[in-house]
C-alpha cells in the first residue's frame, strides 16, 4: 500500500526571500560607559555584546519594519501585491493600536490580505512563523511576510546598568510561500514549530507599565540570573521535540539560530543539545538583543555572507518574556 503522504501532499512553508535593517547609530559598549557605571570587558565577558544599533529620532517600529519587507519581498523578486498575510512579532508597537503590522501594509502599499501583531517578547518571531505557517498549510493564505520589528532602546530603563546594556535596535523579515511538500523532512519549508509558554515566571522579565494598569508605557524590568538559569534550562527541550517530530537529530542541522540574547546562553544551550559551536550564528556581538527582530536579522547576515544556502537544515529557537520560548525547524 502506498505510504498516505504520497497520495495526499502537503502545503509546507518555503522561505523565498529575507531582509533586514538596522538603524544606522552605533553604540558601543565605551560609548555606555559615560552613561552608567560599567565596562567594555564586563559586558563582553557575561554577554559577549560589543555594539549595538540604536534608532534616531523618528525611526518607529513600524519604520524599521518596513524597510526590513521590503528587502525581503525585493530578495523573493516579489511585490505587495503578492502578499496576503503580514504577521509582525514586536512588543514595542509604535501606538497601543493599531497593530504595527497594519502600519507596515500600508507603507507597503497594500489594501488586500491581513495583518496583525504578535506578542510573544523575544519569542515573537518562532511565534510568528508557526502562525503564519498554520496560515499557509490551511489554504487559507498563499504569501506571508513574517516580521521582526523592534525600538527596545524606548523602553529601557537607561539609569539601569544591569539592562540597558543588553538591548539594541532593529528589524528582520522573511517571505513564507505555500508549495507543495512530500510530508517528508527533505522538503523545503517549516517542518515543525513547538511553541510554549508559562506566565507564571512574569515578574522575572517585564515592562511595569501599560494602558490597562498604569496607562503609561513602562520601562523594562528584569532578573537576570533567574532569566539566564531558566532560558538553558527549558529552551533545549523545545528543541529536542522538534527534532524528535521532524526525525532528524542535532548532526542532521546546518545552522542553529537562536534568539540572540546573550553569547553564553547560546552556547551554553548548543552544547547542551550536542550542536557543534561552528553551526551556531551568532550576531549578538554586533546587534545586542534586538528582541523578535534577532532571528530574522541572524538569518539575514548568514543568508548574505553565504553561509546559509537552499537545502540548509536549520532550527530556530527563543525564548522571551512571560516566559514564552519555542522552536521551528525549517529547510531553506
Ligand atoms: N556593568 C558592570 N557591572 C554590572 C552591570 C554592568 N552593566 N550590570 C550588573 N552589574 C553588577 C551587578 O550590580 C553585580 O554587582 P554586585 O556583585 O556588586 O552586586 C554584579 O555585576 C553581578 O551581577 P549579576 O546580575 O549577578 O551578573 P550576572 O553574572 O548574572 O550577569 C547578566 C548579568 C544580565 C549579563 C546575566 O544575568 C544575563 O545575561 N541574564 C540573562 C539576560 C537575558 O538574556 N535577558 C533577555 C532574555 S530574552
């Protein structure tokens, strides 16, 4: 009897164009050093961060994340008009509403399809991929731009040296196409996403204000040993279901990209899965932790300096405030 994939294939998928943008401010870790009582080697030794992007005057959320579709669609040889869906993953939305993902349809010209954000902290964007991906494997929508868009420089606390040296800056974007798959992991496309939460663990890492309680905007609030200690602890677990449902293992990987929070987080979780240090990309060094818009900016630079090509396994992994954390793995 033939094997029932055969006889029903599947919508996958498939990541036909990336893009990125980063505003053109850099501020380097000396740079801090005039602002609050910190160092160069400190911050490089627990972070691995050296410079971060910083967004100027005008430059909203909305704003990064425009230029960041357009580079994605202009990378796919696409235009809006292709588009049905537009997912943006932010937690620093320009407005309370309208959706920031609203913003970017309209600075792309569209009047058709759907768009609406995602809050999932710096788990925005593995969030955003699994919805738009449920999206095109319904048939309901053929084209998804999936953003990462974030201005985490406005809600930080710049009196606080244990945070505001963390953050940058900046937006990523891809284009997910609906094609046809085999239901096999050699096909193109996401392959599986594993999405979790707790919201038990809020005050560990979260903004003390908004429009239902203080009506103002906050400022971001963290622990940040208990964040590290939970982030190794359960981020490697959605990885291993992924990998478990997809029938693959670490060896099968190309790349790892994971949330670029903060270098020994990263590798501390790669060694823990057995990924070897040299599929890793990491761009915290150049970036910081740019929240939802750190996977797609990571993807973006692989993709461009040539390491990340067609064919390439690769898995994505977060985790963010509430917690929120998750995976997808994906072919290229
Ligand atoms: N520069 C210099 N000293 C600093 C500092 C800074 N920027 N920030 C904190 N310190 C000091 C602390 O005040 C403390 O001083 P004390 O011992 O005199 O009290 C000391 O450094 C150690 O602080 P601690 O918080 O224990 O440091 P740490 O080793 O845990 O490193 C982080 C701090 C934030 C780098 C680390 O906890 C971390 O990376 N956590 C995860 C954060 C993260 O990734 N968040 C986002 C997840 S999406």
């Amino acid at each position: 009897m033939a094997d029932k994939r055969d006889e029903c294939p599947i919508r996958r998928s498939v990541v036909v164009g990336c893009g990125s943008y980063l505003p053109e401010r850099v501020v380097t870790n000396k740079d801090l050093e005039a602002i609050v009582e910190t160092s160069d080697p400190w911050i490089v030794q627990r972070t691995g961060i050296r410079e971060r992007h910083i967004a100027g005057e005008g430059e909203t959320t909305s704003v990064l994340g425009l230029k960041a579709a357009r580079a994605a669609l202009a990378d796919a040889g696409l235009t809006a008009s292709d588009i049905d869906l537009v997912v943006c993953a932010t937690s620093t939305p320009d407005f309370t509403f309208p959706a920031t993902a609203t913003q970017i349809q309209a600075g792309l010209g569209m009047e058709q399809g759907a768009a609406f954000d995602i809050q999932a902290v710096c788990t925005g964007f593995v969030y955003g991929i699994a919805t738009a991906d449920k999206f095109l494997a319904s048939g309901s929508h053929h084209r998804a731009l999936v953003i990462g868009a974030e201005t985490f420089s406005r809600i930080i606390d710049w009196t606080d040296r244990g945070t505001c040296v963390l953050f940058g800056d900046g937006a990523g974007a891809v284009v997910l196409e609906a094609r046809e798959g085999t239901g096999a992991a050699s096909d193109r496309g996401v392959l599986t996403t594993k999405l979790r939460s707790d919201g038990r663990h809020r005050e560990k890492l979260y903004v003390d204000g908004g429009p239902g309680s203080t009506r103002t905007t906050g400022h971001l609030r963290m622990q940040g040993q208990d964040v590290f200690k939970f982030a190794v602890g359960k981020v490697t677990d959605v990885v291993r279901d992924a990998f478990a449902s997809a029938g693959v293992t670490a060896e099968d990987l190309d790349w790892f990209v994971p949330h670029q929070a903060n270098r020994r987080i990263i590798e501390a979780s790669a060694d823990k899965l057995g990924i070897a240090r040299e599929k890793v990309v990491i761009t915290v060094e150049r970036h910081g932790n740019t929240s939802a818009a750190s996977i797609p900016l990571a993807l973006d630079a692989a993709r461009k300096d040539g390491r990340l090509k067609e064919g390439n396994l690769v898995m994505l992994e977060a985790i963010g405030g509430g917690f929120t954390w998750g995976s997808a793995l994906l072919r290229w």
